[in-house]
C-alpha cells in the first residue's frame, strides 16, 4: 500500500511538472552557437579551425562584435545536434567552451495595451516584483472620494467599504479622485483591456470620506481609519491632506498601526519644506512625488516628515489609470499628478511585501525604505530614504524564505520531475539517464533483500537526489570565492555541463563519495531522515557507475582508464558507504 501511495505521489508530481511546463523554450531556445576559442592559441591555428568549422558544416563563424576579438569569441548558426557533434569533436581542444547562444527575454509584461505608456510602473522595477508577488490575500483600503468599478476594475476584487460623507454602505466615486488612486494600487491588469496596477490580486476596500468638492472633514477621516483597521484591511492608502495636526487623527492612525495595518500617505504638493497631515505623523509612511525623470516633481513637498519618494508625474509625463469623468460620471482614462498619485505606488508595493509574509507596519516601512533607491546629495530630503523600488522590496521581504512557487519550482525543475532532464541532449542521452534512475531503484531492492527495510518517501528522495546528480545542488554557488581551477558547483552531474571552470568535464569532488559520506555523517543520528542519506548514496553510485561506462571524463584525470577508475571506485564506495549504514536497519519500519 505504501508502495502504491509513493508511486501515486510521484505521477501527480510528473503531471505537475509536465501541467507548468510549457515546452523547450523555458529549458532555454537558442538558434546559434558560442564557441570561445582559447586566447592562447596562434592565429594560424585560429584561422585554420574556423576555415575547418566553415567547410564541414557549411557556417561561417563570426566575431560576436568588434569586442569580442580580443577573447576570441564566435558565433555560427546552429541547432542542438550541430552543438552535440562539436562537443564531441577536437574542436574541444582549442576552446575553452561550446555553449547555445541562449534568448532571453524581457520578464512578464501585461497585455494591457496602454501598459507601455505607464512609465510609472517601469520607473519603480515593478516586473521582477511581480515574478514572486502580486498581492494575492492582501486588502488595501482607499480612504478617498469613493471608488467606482469602472471596466478596468472589473477583474479586482473588492471588499465592503463605507460611504462615511453620507453614512451608506455603497462608497460610489463622484470626483474621480479615488477611482483613480486604487487604479494604480490594483488596476485589473493582464485582461486585454486599459492598463496595469501594482498589486493587481489584492483586494480594494473603498472608503468615501471626501464628497464632490474634494474636501472632508477630520471626524470622517479618522472613522474611515479605524473602520479599514476595524474590517481586516492591511494596508490604507491616504491620498489626502491637511496642514493642521488632529489628535483624533493621530488616534485613529495609531489605533490602525496597532491592528498592524500600514499606512501609507501623500506629503502635499504646496512644494513646502515640510510633509502635510496625516503623512508627517509618526506611524505614517509620508511619499512624496517624482516626475518622469525621477527628480522631485515642482509641486512635491519635501523635508520634514517625508520617508520615501515615488512617481506622481508632472508636465513631462502624468500618470495614467482608469477614473470617472466628474462632469458626466462616465469611464475615461485620465492623467493625474500630485503626491495623491505618489502615494498608492508605496501603497501597492506594501501590499506586495504584505502577501509576501511580512505582517507588522514596522517591518514593511524598513523594508520599503531599505530597499529604496539611494540618491546622494539630498540635502533638503526631497526624496526621503530613496527612490520606490518593487523589486528590491520584494526580494528584501522574501529574504530567507521559501514560498509556495518556489516549492512548485523545484518539483518541476529537479531531477527527473523535470522535463527537460529527460530531453537535453536527445535520445542519446536519454538511457543513460533512465540506467541512472532505474539502477538506484535496483541497488535499493537488492539490499531490501539483505536488510529488510520499509520504503520511505525520505528513501525514495534521496534516489531521486542522487540519480539525478545531486539537482539539490543546481545553481549553489559560493560568491566572491576564485572560480578557478574548478567552480564550487554549477551544475547537476548528469547533465555534465558547467561543473568546471569553461569545461564539460566532472567536479571531481561531486563526482564521488563526498556529499553522501557528508549527508550519513549529519543525519546518521535521525531516525527518519538518515534515509534521504542513505537513498543519495545509492543513488549517487548508480549516477557515478553509468557514468563510468558511458562518459569517463574527470577533470584532471581525463577521459580514460584514471576517469573510469575514479568514477567505478566511488561507486562502490558509495553503495558499500549505504550498505554499511544499512546493516543495523534491518526491520525498522519508517511507515
């Protein structure tokens, strides 16, 4: 039965992967070679190899550009078999690596089709952002002139807000003003339709509390604060202000940090060496406005109080969203400016650490002010702790943590969960791989015979580990460490690519008994996860024994009798290492 439940979870995590990935373009596609000829060898033997290269596959190779001649840099057209047949060829000996000339791509963009007109999303970094958060869960309350849902609103979600200028549940726009501000914050984005807001998957709450003229009173304002704090919101964006200092305010707005909800505020725009009210209180993240060249914008308040610059726009470039026509009530698409406009894109980017896990008022202003862009010689604090930047929020609040998309990630992207594992390098190299996985599988039941044991889902991972060349360890590097003779690490050992410095050769301290006698040693003690040890091992020695056979090549012990060597002895040291372990195990039972 446990057997049959292992291999349940090993098909829905092969439909998972097979599901999310989208073919041979996100392993990476490529229509030309890189070959980067050694910068040592004469310029005859140059000439000679790129006359060759051009004669038996009809290509000439071209500089990469005026500056690649100096490293010897070429590039021909090609596809993977062209590529497979120069790895295999003397070409190797003259050049320090044949890699695909990969295409990238700019990262997600929405199709919202005014999207590139919006300088002010690009301004603050928010694509990378939106690779890891989209302020999914979050529930942003607009303490404005109301929000109507106009048709770019249509695919966010909203939650009951309050009309406290006319004390009713429906919180309609009637100025434009709000609809606009919440537009930036969570614009439906990537519908085909208008354009794009920042934390597009949270929630809006709209709190009317300024009427037609555009003005409201304190009393208002501070129950529209407390009754955001009161009603689960997690973020108030107040795009509002006043020069006069309220107690009842200030209250309110302690009450809400206290509730952990932060809470965001323009500075003003009277261009005043000082942020207006509620933005200078304490336990408010006062913004004021750049314009599209990321200076002050002319209207910005500055110095005292402000925290954080953001776009507000200005003469040279407003900022677009989608609003209502105060005059006929009717949807447009309108420019504004101001630090009401500044205001929401700090408001949108805390939601964005708030789905992110980051909970207390606190930690998201550190987190947005930290993160900021720096500008030197700010002498009069136009610009507070820095520049917005979305992406540099995120990835500070993600710091350390391993999220549900990362989880997902890594099943589709290791071992032979992924895909691409089974594809890079054609059907050439598809049986080795299934000699790999499959031989782990048959060590572990030719010990089962010996050593009575129960599979385990820690066993079976530590086969998949190790069979698959230990994926765990993809892309692990240690920085600001010398990469030569050899990088640390860099790629999975089946896949026999980048593990050295510009070679294809074996790591030869991975390509051996190290990890697995490192794993046995710290998890020996565990009753459970001593397994994982244990199944890497084996799996390690069906990885290393195929390859012995197959692909002899070690770094500093070439492609022969030594590389065989080697690569057969630390397979039989990594099964003996497992046996060994195994010995005293006979008849545990790990369920």
């Amino acid at each position: 039965m446990k057997r049959l439940l292992l291999i349940g979870l090993f098909i829905l995590g092969l439909g998972f992967a097979l599901w999310s990935y989208q073919g041979l373009a996100n392993q990476g596609t490529y229509n030309s070679i890189i070959l980067d000829f050694r910068e040592d060898i004469p310029t005859t033997t140059l000439e000679e190899k790129l006359e060759t290269i051009a004669t038996r596959y009809h290509v000439t190779p071209r500089l990469n550009s005026e500056f690649s001649e100096q490293d010897h840099i070429y590039i021909m057209d090609g596809d993977a078999s062209t590529l497979q047949t120069l790895r295999k060829s003397n070409f190797k000996a003259v050049t320090e690596y044949i890699e695909p000339n990969y295409t990238y791509h700019t990262l997600f963009r929405p199709n919202d089709p005014d999207y590139s007109k919006q300088w002010n999303l690009q301004a603050i970094n928010v694509e990378t952002a939106w690779e890891d958060s989209t302020g999914e869960g979050v529930t942003v309350a607009v303490i404005d002139t109301g929000v109507s849902q106009v048709p770019d609103l249509k695919d966010t979600k909203f939650t009951q807000g309050y009309n406290f200028v006319s004390d009713q549940i429906e919180a309609q726009d009637d100025v434009g003003h709000g609809t606009h501000v919440a537009g930036t914050i969570a614009q439906s984005t990537n519908n085909n339709y208008g354009v794009a807001g920042i934390a597009h998957h949270a929630k809006i709450m709209p709190i009317k509390v300024l009427g037609q003229g555009g003005g409201g009173t304190v009393s208002d304002i501070a129950e529209g604060i407390r009754f955001a704090a009161d009603h689960d919101a997690d973020v108030i964006n107040l795009s509002l202000g006043g020069s006069g200092s309220s107690q009842l305010m200030e209250e309110a707005v302690n009450y809400a940090y206290d509730k952990g909800v932060a809470v965001i505020a323009a500075a003003g725009n009277e261009n005043r060496n000082s942020a207006s009210y509620p933005a200078r209180y304490p336990k408010v993240l006062s913004v004021s406005a750049l314009d599209s060249g990321q200076n002050k914008a002319p209207y910005s308040n500055f110095g005292a109080g402000v925290d954080i610059s953001a776009p507000g726009g200005g003469e040279n470039g407003k900022i677009l969203q989608h609003t209502i026509d105060p005059r006929t009530g009717e949807a447009v698409f309108a420019e504004y400016q101001g630090t009401s406009m500044a205001a929401p894109h700090v408001a949108g980017v805390a939601a964005l650490i708030k789905a992110a896990g980051i909970t207390e008022p606190e930690q998201v202003y550190d987190i947005l002010q930290k993160s900021a862009r720096p500008v030197e010689e700010d002498t009069l604090n136009h610009y507070g702790a820095g520049q917005l930047d979305a992406t540099s929020a995120v990835k500070l609040a993600l710091k350390g943590q391993i999220t549900v998309k990362d989880f997902f990630r890594w099943l589709r992207d290791s071992g032979y969960l992924n895909p691409g594992f089974w594809i890079d390098g054609g059907v050439v190299a598809l049986l080795p791989k299934l000699a790999m996985v499959i031989g782990s599988y048959l060590l572990a039941w030719l010990l089962r015979n010996y050593f009575p044991f129960a599979w385990s889902w820690t066993l079976s991972s530590g086969l998949v580990a190790g069979s698959c060349g230990l994926f765990f360890l993809q892309g692990f590097y240690i920085f600001d460490l010398p990469q030569a003779p050899f990088r640390v690490l860099g790629s999975s050992i089946p896949e026999l690519g980048n593990a050295l410095n510009g070679g294809t050769a074996l790591n030869p301290l991975f390509a051996s008994l190290l990890i697995p006698g490192v794993l046995i040693i710290l998890l020996l003690g565990h009753p459970q996860w001593k397994w994982l040890a244990i199944g890497t091992a084996l799996g390690v020695s069906s990885c290393l024994a195929v390859n012995a056979v197959i692909s002899p090549e070690v770094w500093g012990l070439g492609e022969g009798i030594l590389a065989r060597g080697f690569l057969g002895v630390n397979a039989l040291l990594c099964f003996a290492l497992a046996k060994l372990v195994m010995k005293d195990e006979t008849g545990v039972n790990l369920g």
